[in-house]
C-alpha cells in the first residue's frame, strides 16, 4: 500500500505513538481500534502497520518507553535515608504529573498485556519498586524509620503518590510545589519521622 501523501517515517511514527497514548487513555486499549488510530494521525488504517506489527506492540512500546524514561530519569540519591526518600517523593510527583496519559495507561492496561509482554513491564516496575524499598530497608535498619514491612510501605507510597495525577491541575487551587510538599509531609510521618 503506498504511503499518504505528506507521511514521513520520522514524522508520522511519533504521531501514531502520540494519538494511541492519547487514545488508549481516553478511551481504553480495548475500545480503541486501529482505526481510530489511523484516523487520528490522518492516515489509513493499513499505514499503521509501517510503524507498529500490531495494537499489543504499540500498547506495549508505550508502557515499556514510559518505565524506561521514568527509571532512567530517577535519581541516584547518595546520602541519608531521609534526604534520599524526599527526593524520591519529589521526582515521583514531578515526573508523572507531566505524563498523565502515560501513568493512566501503565497502571490501568496492564491487564491488556499478553503474558510475555506483562512479564516485562512488571519486571521494569520491580526495578522501580526495589530503588525505593531499598531507602526503606536502609532507614529502617539504621533506626531512622518505624516501618516493619517495606514491601508493604513500598506499595503504600507509589499508590499515594501515583494518586496525584487522578486529581492535581495546573490550575488548580495547589501549586505542584505545594502538592510535594505535603505529599513529603505525609510520607515522612507514614515512616514514622516526625
């Protein structure tokens, strides 16, 4: 099938990855058609599949680039524990409250993953998990924190904090700094820290 006129590779690939993030967040990956995609970004339906095999690769692609961009940014703290979970809770916020469609979609259409693909992203959530359990573990051993199970508090924390881009706005009546700024306040004392 020839490609519609004014499609570009290096163009038009994005524009599919946009439209189904988009899409998929809006909608549902299984609600959302092929398509609906195609007719999105302005092409037809078979064009799609210059760019992806199939909706599952392109589901896929999207969760897998989001865990890799959020595991690649976080940062690689040195220090105390305390200091090391603050700035934990200070990325986490900040990093998802610009990527809403790209959170919803890594927490909610995980179920829509084929067993191979599921097994890779719960792998890159692992990776997530683990960098965070670890200041957990770390405080708790020195006595800086009061928590008794870290798996548990690991689990406790992303939930809270990934919670925020379900209501926070830029226009709404809390500045971001605001929000991590108590969102810190609640997680210090759910450790234990005064």
């Amino acid at each position: 099938m020839a490609r519609t006129t004014g499609s570009h590779a290096g163009i038009t690939g994005p524009k599919v990855r946009k439209a189904a993030l988009r899409l998929f967040a809006q909608r549902g990956y299984a609600a959302v058609s092929m398509r609906a995609i195609a007719a999105e970004v302005g092409v037809q339906a078979g064009a799609l599949y210059n760019y992806t095999p199939d909706k599952q690769t392109l589901l896929f692609e999207l969760m897998c680039g989001h865990m890799e961009d959020l595991l690649a940014s976080m940062p690689q703290g040195q220090g105390a524990p305390l200091a090391r979970l603050e700035g934990f809770v200070d990325f986490h916020i900040r990093f998802h409250a610009d990527r809403p469609d790209a959170v919803f979609i890594a927490y909610m259409e995980l179920r829509n993953l084929n067993p191979e693909n599921f097994a890779t992203i719960e792998a890159l959530r692992r990776r997530y998990e683990d960098a965070l359990e670890a200041i957990l573990q770390e405080g708790a051993t020195a006595g800086a924190f009061g928590v008794k199970d870290t798996k548990i508090v690991t689990l406790a924390i992303i939930a809270m904090l990934t919670g925020v881009n379900t209501w926070f706005r830029q226009s709404g009546r809390l500045t971001l700094d605001e929000v991590v700024a108590q969102y810190w306040d609640m997680v210090r004392k759910s450790v234990g820290v005064a």
